[in-house]
C-alpha cells in the first residue's frame, strides 16, 4: 500500500470559516508534509512533520496551522483565509525525513480549496 | 537559492514517438531527484527515484538519467502512448538556507500524445 489519502476532495469555503484538511498514511512512514499549488504552477512546501514534530514551517501565514496527532495522521486548519488562498494542498509523506536520509516521497491526491 | 528549471515547458508530439524531457538544476550537491506525473487538478504520481550516487534508473518505458557534474536530468519515454499524456515534474532534494533539506520542484513539461 504506496497511498496517502487526503480528504475531502473539494472544499468551498467562506473568509470567516474554520475548516481542516486531513491526510492519513499506513506506510510506516515517519515524515509527512504539506504543500500548496496554484494553477500551472510547481508544489509549494509549506511545512515538514519529522517523528510527528515540526521541523520545517516556510513562512506559512499563521492562518494556516498544521496538526499531526499520530504517525499516520496530518491535519491542516483554516480560519479566516483569504480569496488569493485558493489552492490545490497536496499533502505527502516519506519513510524518514528527506534530511536524514535519500527516500521517495509519495503524493495524496489533494484537496482542491476555494476561498470566496 | 537553488532553482529547478525543466525545458520545454509543452511538447505535443504524435503517438508511437520516442521523446526527452529535460531538467536542470542550479546546484550539484544534490541529495536526489524525483520524476513525478500529475493529471489536471489531481495529485503527483512517483515515477522515478535517482539517488546521488545512482546515474540512471529505469521502470518500463521509462529511463531517468542523472548527471550532477552538469546539473542535468533527462526522462526518456519509449513509444508514448496517448495516456501518458500529463504534465511531469522533476523535483530535487536540495539542502535549505535553514540547513534542512527539501524537496524543491520544476514548472513542469505538459505532454499531450496525439492518437
């Protein structure tokens, strides 16, 4: 099993909403991250959880706060974002770290966010 | 800041064909380098995995070649058929300003293989 699953699929949300993402793996992974693409453009890194710690956070907006309560699960909450926030948030995992070690990274299929 | 270009940014070419795509990279001391698929609006698939020390990896049709001394990567497609046609992107493990490394990602080349 190679699958990240991220939910929901589609997400319409409104500027004062609170709304999460969520992403799950049962890989036995020990690294998992978040990033956001806009249209036609590369993946983004946002942040990095190593062994469920926050290791990497790449000036992400304080209105995005990111989650992970276990190994194999990653949350992502919104409040209050803005239009220009609409995105795909693709999360992503991989068996340790990408500092420690030279290891595949692995893609969920994302959640496309539309702020209005 | 290390960069990841990929060349050309859309090829359409016809089914049957052989064809290149081609990434660039601005710094040598890379860690590793991913070639990814992504249909529209759907997440990335790993195609791909070259590890520093590694030259060429191969899965199918596919071959990926890694040459650090010049910066470059290529992924050869043999005999495209017309579901190969998504954007592939090439990512490359960098180490970060902040000493951490990261995947960092290519704008992608978007294939479409005519029937």
């Amino acid at each position: 099993d190679t699958e990240v699953t991220q939910t929901p699929k589609h997400l319409v949300m409104g500027m004062t909403n609170k709304k999460s993402l969520k992403c799950e793996q049962h890989m036995g992974h020990r690294a998992m991250y978040w990033y956001k693409q806009k249209a036609k453009k590369p993946p983004e890194l946002m942040f990095v959880y190593s062994y469920e710690k926050l290791s990497i956070n790449e000036s992400v907006p304080s209105r995005f706060s990111p989650e992970c309560p276990n190994s194999s699960l990653l949350n992502l909450h919104l409040h209050a974002l803005q239009p220009e926030d609409s995105a795909l948030y693709l999360c992503a995992s991989s068996l340790a770290p990408i500092d420690r070690m030279n290891t595949e990274a692995f893609f969920g299929q994302g959640t496309r966010l539309t702020v209005v | 800041k290390q960069e990841v270009t990929q060349i050309p940014a859309a090829l359409s070419v016809p089914e049957g064909e052989n064809l290149v795509l081609n990434c660039s990279f601005t710094d040598s001391a890379i860690y590793n380098l991913q070639w990814f698929r992504q249909d529209p609006g759907k997440g990335l698939t790993s195609l791909l995995l070259i590890q520093s020390s590694q030259r060429e990896q191969t899965s199918g049709r596919l071959n990926a070649s890694l040459d650090k001394s010049s910066g470059r990567s290529t992924l050869y497609i043999a005999a495209s058929q017309p579901g190969d046609s998504a954007t592939y992107l090439c990512a490359v493990t960098f180490r970060l300003n902040t000493g951490r490394r990261a995947l960092t990602f290519g704008s992608g080349t978007r294939l479409q293989v005519q029937p």
